[in-house]
C-alpha cells in the first residue's frame, strides 16, 4: 500500500476503521446467542470467549506486524491499546448513562471483583515492565520467560475473577449494597437476539470475526503507510490512532451495556481486555522468532506505565466511589483524560527526542 496516495490511505483506514465497528457490534450479539445456546456463560468461559472477540483486531494487528518484522508496531499498537483502552471507560462514563441524578459509572459499577481485575492488569504490565530488562538472547523454543509469566498471570487471573464471581468473604459479596446487580464477571447477560437459532448465530459469529481480522489487517497496513507519509513514528501512530480505531468494538460493546444497566459488565469487558492483550506478546515472540519485550523502546516501557496508571486511577475510584459528576463525568474518569493528554504530550516528546 506504501505506492497509494495519501488520501486514499485515509479512505481505507476509515473503511476498515467502519467494518471493525460494525462487526464488533455482530460479535456482541451473537456472542450472547452462544453463551445462551451453548452455556458457556460460566466466568471463565466468558472472559476468554469475550477477550478474543473484542480484541480480534489486535490480534490480526499483531500478527500481521509480527509476520513482517515491524515489531515496533505490534509492540505500541498493544501497550498503547492498554491505555486507550483504559480511557473508553471515560466514554462510557460521559455517554453511557445521561440525566439528572446519574451517578458515575464507578459509583453504579463498584466491587471488590472489578478492583481485582484491575490489579490482574497492573501484574500483567508490571512483568512487561520486567521483560523489558532482559537480555534478548534469553529465549529457548521460541519463547521467553517473561511472556510465558504474563500469559499464567493471565490464566491464574481468569481463576481468580471466577471465583470472585461465584462470592467473596465480604458483605454484599464484596459489591458495594447499592450498585447495580452484580453479574458473574465476563458473562453478558443481556437477551439473545430474538428469534436467531444457533446455527445463525455461529455464522454470524464467524463472518464478523472474520471481517473484523481482515479489517485489522487493512488498518495495519493503511496506517503503517499513511504514517510514513505524514512522517509519523510508529509507536505513536500505533499508542493513537491505530489503538483507537481497534478500540471500537470496546466502545460500541461497552456503550450498549451500559445503556441497558450493566455497567459492572462494560467495566468488566475493558479490564479483562486489557489484561488479555499482553498474552499477544507470546504469540508476536513465536511468530517473530524473536524476544519482543527486551527490544522494547523508551516510548513501549512508558506506555506501560501509563496504562498501569489509568488503571489503579480507576481502582482507587471503585474503592471510593465519588458520586459528584464534572464535566459529564466522574472524577476519576476527568483525572484519567488529564493524565492521558498529559502522557500523549510526553510521548510526543519522547518520539521527538
């Protein structure tokens, strides 16, 4: 695509960009049909299920970015994701649940489950963190330890939220007594579709997957293009607008769960998004050959630490639960946008330096 001209780029990054939003909305839907039909509405099940199909574009992102050797862009597309991602929750936030009397969504969401999944996330980023530090050549059957420890952080974690999910030795469960009804983490309990058999639904299911991996593919390469034409870095092409546009099936899943009342659910999905994307380090490692987390940059190991920030931001605002809206929003949420323009200006910096 390096020979299309500029303009054109942009018309198939937003084509792809659209395709990604309108599959991710089939995968929400049809992905209740399956839990429902084939029970696996068990936590576990549904975060895994859940996890893979609203992050199917950075798995085709990574991929595809691995495959080629441009781990720069694997490696910003996924820790910029992490904090972007963590940045939707803002969204649902200020567009989610509007009107007089409406609480933050950390106020309606609280509880001792999602400030586990939260710490799960922090784990994660602290051992990429970790990973970042070590030599390259420690590498054995095409695997590293630190992305063979981030992926059984990830499964203990799974583990972990499931059995929060089934009760907590705490009042209320360990969900603050006037939320919204708890739901077993990573289970959507929304009604199926009306009138869809199962069989459609799989279908379903497997075209907009299908879709939304070909659209990654079509953004990564679209926006690798464009931003080498505008003289954009990649890791900042990729902590932006690539994280952006791969954030939509978050957001357009996300909005809907929230406007039917299942706000600890739309919390939920993001965090247990962002502590599955760091599992695509195993599989950039294998395909690549290569020890991805120690050839990570300056700019890769402070997106890091900006998406363990916005992360314990939202935690701290879980345990306290501020009821006073600014701006649209919670505080915790406006202290989150601030300190996530604050770190775009610094990782401006940093690809300037």
């Amino acid at each position: 695509m390096d020979s299309l001209p500029l303009w054109l780029l942009v018309v198939v990054f937003v084509a792809g960009a659209a395709v990604i939003w309108v599959a991710g909305i089939q995968l929400s839907k049809t992905t209740d049909v399956l839990d429902d039909r084939l029970h696996l509405g068990s936590a576990l099940g549904g975060l895994i299920v859940l996890a893979v199909a609203t992050n199917l574009p950075e798995i085709a992102i990574t991929v595809s970015a691995a495959a080629s050797g441009s781990i720069e862009v694997a490696a910003g597309n996924i820790l910029g994701g992490i904090a972007l991602q963590t940045v939707v929750i803002v969204i649902l936030d200020a567009f989610g649940r509007r009107g007089k009397g409406v609480k933050p969504i950390t106020y309606r969401a609280a509880s001792l489950g999602l400030v586990l999944e939260a710490v799960v996330v922090v784990a994660v980023l602290a051992v990429v963190i970790a990973g970042s530090q070590l030599p390259p050549g420690l590498i054995a059957l095409r695997l590293t330890p630190d992305v063979v420890l981030i992926a059984a952080i990830w499964v203990i974690g799974l583990f972990l939220v499931q059995r929060a999910g089934k009760g907590l030795p705490w009042h209320e469960s360990g969900a603050a007594p006037d939320t919204t009804v708890p739901k077993p983490r990573g289970h959507r309990t929304r009604k199926p579709v009306a009138r869809m058999s199962t069989g459609r639904a799989a279908v379903v299911f497997s075209v907009s997957a299908l879709a939304t991996l070909v659209a990654g593919v079509v953004l990564e390469r679209a926006g690798d293009a464009a931003s080498s034409q505008i003289g954009l870095s990649g890791v900042l092409f990729g902590a932006t607008v690539l994280a952006l546009a791969t954030s939509l099936p978050e957001i357009s899943t996300g909005l809907q769960a929230v406007k039917q009342g299942d706000d600890d659910l739309a919390v939920s999905d993001i965090f247990g998004g962002n502590a599955f994307l760091p599992v695509l380090f195993l599989v950039a490692t294998l395909i690549s050959g290569k020890a991805v987390l120690p050839q990570a940059n300056a700019s890769d190991v402070y997106l890091t630490a900006l998406a363990a920030l916005l992360t314990l931001v939202y935690a701290v605002g879980l345990v306290f639960r501020p009821s006073r809206r600014i701006a649209g929003m919670g505080i915790d949420s406006l202290v989150v946008v601030l300190l996530y323009l604050a770190g775009v200006g610094g990782l401006v910096a940093i690809a300037l330096a």
